[in-house]
C-alpha cells in the first residue's frame, strides 16, 4: 500500500510539473497594473490598431490585449478604443523575440516599433523601438509574460514624457 501510494505521489507531482512546463503564457500576466494612478492624463484619445510584425508570445492578438489594458490602466488616455476616432493612434511592430540560455536562466529580448500619430494629420508625434532583454530562471512563458509587460512599461514611461 505504502508503494502504492508513493507512485500515486509521484505521478501527481509529475503531472503538475508538467502542467506547468507546457502551460501557454497568460494574458493576465502581460498587462501593466496600478495600485495608484502614476502618470497626468493627457486629456486625449488613442486607437489601438492591430499589432503586426514577428510572432510573440501568445500572438498578436494576445500582445494587443495586454497593450490596450495596459493603456487603459495607465490613465495615460482619458479614453482607448480599437475602433472610430480617436485623437491618436498606436500601431507596434514587433521586429522579434529573441531567446538565449545563460547557465540555469533563460532572457528573452523583446524589440517592438511603437509609433504614435496624430489622427488629425497623420502626423507621427512619436516613433521608437523599445528593446528589452528579460532574464529569469521561470518556466519559457513566465519570461516571455515578463519580457511583454516590461515593454510595456517601457513605452507608458516614453508616452508619458509626451506633451501632447
């Protein structure tokens, strides 16, 4: 019975080990939260268009998530569509992702192109490449979460620096 119940052990803690290994990254884990507002409002609007360029974690779609949350969380806006007017809008290109190994840790370096224009004119107001390098000993997903958030976190500084 003892043996039993040390192979049922076992098992389970294998399963879950493995569970976690294979777990896909969360969309939760992207976005930028805020205990207390950080940044002054612009007082303006932006449009979020559709995120292009090289694969990311989680995908495109994924990474547009995180990144109108994230603005939205930021009070940088008084508002953040993805669709209609707005007085601004944000486009990212995502130039890549790339992985290295580093002993018993893992980085993850993330570029992505943001340009903001001015809806009105067309105008580009801002135009960057954020580029980061994520280093942890987490599970490939966890790193790559980490390495989308503090992009993120990169570009809300760089906006808010922004007269707009």
């Amino acid at each position: 019975m003892k043996q039993f119940i040390r192979l049922a052990t076992s098992a389970v803690l294998v399963l879950l080990l493995l569970t976690y290994c294979v777990a896909p990254p969360q969309l939760k884990n992207m976005i930028v939260q805020f205990d207390k507002p950080v940044f002054e409002s612009t007082g303006k609007s932006v449009r979020v268009e559709s995120v292009t360029g090289s694969e990311v974690a989680g995908g495109h779609e994924m990474f547009r998530k995180a990144l109108i949350a994230s603005l939205k969380n930021s009070n940088l806006f008084t508002a953040v569509v993805t669709e209609g007017s707005a007085d601004y809008k944000l486009t990212a290109f995502i130039i890549g992702e790339e992985f290295e190994d580093k002993y018993f840790e893992q980085a993850i370096g993330l570029n992505v192109k943001y340009m903001l224009y001015r809806e009105s004119t067309n105008e580009v107001v801002f135009d960057k490449m954020m580029p980061n390098s994520t280093t942890g000993n987490q599970h490939t997903a966890r790193i790559q979460e980490m390495a989308v958030k503090e992009n993120i976190i990169f570009l809300l500084n760089e906006l808010s620096r922004l007269k707009l």
